[in-house]
C-alpha cells in the first residue's frame, strides 16, 4: 500500500474507474496520475519476446 500527497497547480486528477472497489493501473499509468499527466494517454508498448539464436 502508499499513500502519496500531491498538491496540484491547477484542475485535480482524473482517477480511473472503481471495479469491485479496486483502482486497477499500471506501473506507467501510475507514473503519469503521479506526475499529474492524463493518464488516460498512456498506453503500453508490446516488446517480443527474444528468440534464442541456437
């Protein structure tokens, strides 16, 4: 669990929905609420799974 305080310069932040009372983000879209950038903005990059060479 954290517990972080922010104090914003303008607006508030846009929170995602609650589903069976749990906010559920990533470690990105985290990182962009904390930041107070749209979160909502955020996607994800699929990166491949490397093949062995042999």
């Amino acid at each position: 669990m954290v517990l972080i305080a922010k104090r914003l310069e303008a607006g508030q932040f846009r929170w995602p929905a609650i589903r069976d009372g749990v906010i559920r983000l990533t470690p990105a879209q985290l990182s962009a609420l904390v930041e107070g950038l749209d979160w909502t903005r955020v996607r994800g990059v699929r990166v491949p799974r490397p093949t062995s060479a042999g």
